[in-house]
C-alpha cells in the first residue's frame, strides 16, 4: 500500500473555493448549502462535486479554477500525461526539459520522468501520479528515488554529462507527502514537490502563478474530447489555442468552440 487515507474538511472545501477566486459570499453561499445536505456516510467526492455543481452555476471560470486539483486527476489513467505536465511547468519557469529519457547509472540504466536543465545545473524528476485523491505518497517512494538519484548521479560524473552538474533529485506527486516522507526529503536532500508542499511554491501555487492549466480543468470539453486532447499530447490549455483545429477534427460546432476557447482564454489569462 502506498499511501494513507486523509479525511474530509469543511475547513479545506472553503480554500478550495477561495482558491478559486470566488468571492466571500459566494463561498459562504456554497457551504451552507452543502452543510444542509451532508449525511452520515457522505463521500467527499460527492460533496466536492455538488460545490462545483453550485459554483459553476456562479460563474465558469471560478468553477474551472475550484476544479483544478481534480483536473490534475483525469490527466490518469496513465502517468504520462502528468509527466509532460511537470515538464511544461518547468520550461515556464526558465528550464529546458527532456520527458522519458533513460539515463545510466552505475549499476542499472533508468527511466527518468523529466529532466531539466538550467545555467548547466541538471535536476531529474520522478513523477508520482495518483489515480486516487486519497492516497499520499509514504517514504516509501522518496527511499527509492533517491537511490535512484545516487546510481545515476554516479555514472554522471565520470561519464560524458559531466559539462554539466546533477545538482538535484526531485519528487512530484499530485497528492501529498506523509510526514515520513517529508522527513526523509529533508534529511537526504531530496526536493519534494505535492499539491501544497512546499508552503507557498506548491504544484497548485505554481499553476496559478504560471497559469498553467491542464486541458482537463474545461467545464466546457466533454471527458472524450479531453481524452482525444491528451492523446494528442494537447496538456496545457495554452496548447489548444494553437492547436485549436483539433476542436473541428472532433467535429466541435462553431458557437461551441467560441465558448471552449473563451473559457481556455479566460484561464490562461487568470
């Protein structure tokens, strides 16, 4: 098992739609709504739902926005698509990237997720991708990775790469980290990237920063048509501004992809 189990909080559903931008009465709207029609076993994916079903009716681009950590899941079944996700976030932020490249390590060669480059310091990547929102990453994983980090970091400095310098391992996952996991990060050196972890330079705060939303964020696009995006290798919604002709390859109508692009233009612009 690689994770454990976290509980629902009213506390947490109010951040999330602060997080959203939506405005205090609108948030307090929500909530005493959903309080009213909360029963005994409940799930928090049904409550989670029937807020962004009350949000949506506000206002779309709020709705999109609540509905990002979500979002962050339907890129799944495969981890792939997160893969390039992170990717693309790091090459916003000042890096060049290669995704699924295999590197050899002393002992064994290895499939990193990403690597990214930067003033000739090399960080490799490791992506975790959770299908279920109640799973966290154990210690188990960073333990792992960071033999991994070692092995490779090795054969890096005798082999041809050496012009440039391994200086970081990292660990990204959309959920979150146990303290364990946390714990061992810190004490080895490794950088553990989650939903909110770090405090403030989390995977959620580097979205918004960067505006930076995944195709599945839409409220708009259908699962089918978000699926056909994303094999694509269409992740970003800045992706389908140019590459908007999929949208009449789906045989989308006029008036409806004025509304979708209307909505992606909306976030990128956030």
């Amino acid at each position: 098992m690689l994770g454990e189990k976290v509980k629902f909080s009213l506390d947490k559903l109010r951040n999330s739609l602060k997080h959203s931008g939506a405005d205090k009465q609108t948030v307090n709207q929500i909530l005493d709504t959903v309080r009213d029609e909360l029963y005994q076993g409940i799930s928090t994916k049904e409550i989670y739902n029937r807020a962004f079903a009350l949000l949506r009716k506000k206002k779309r681009l709020f709705a999109s926005k609540y509905k990002l950590k979500k979002a962050i899941y339907e890129l799944g079944p495969t981890g792939f698509p997160f893969e390039r996700f992170i990717g693309a976030i790091l090459k916003y932020s000042g890096y060049s990237i290669e995704v699924g490249k295999t590197v050899q390590g002393k002992c064994v060669s290895h499939e990193v997720d990403v690597i990214a480059n930067k003033n000739n310091d090399c960080t490799i990547i490791e992506c975790k991708f959770h299908g279920d929102q109640g799973l966290n990453c154990n210690v188990k994983i960073p333990l792992y990775i960071h033999s991994r980090y070692n092995d490779i970091k090795t054969h890096w400095e005798l082999s041809s790469r050496k012009h440039s310098h391994l200086t970081e391992g990292w660990v990204v996952t959309n959920t979150r980290f146990t303290k364990d996991a946390l714990q061992y990060g810190k004490c080895c050196g490794l950088y553990l990237l989650s939903w909110d972890y770090p405090e403030n330079n989390g995977l959620k705060d580097r979205i918004d920063r960067l505006a930076l939303y995944p195709i599945t964020v839409s409220t708009l696009l259908t699962n089918r048509e978000k699926q056909f995006l994303l094999s694509r290798d269409v992740v970003l919604c800045r992706d389908l501004i140019g590459d908007a002709f999929y949208l009449d390859h789906l045989g989308v109508s006029e008036l409806r992809k004025e509304k979708i692009l209307n909505e992606i233009n909306q976030l990128c612009q956030s």
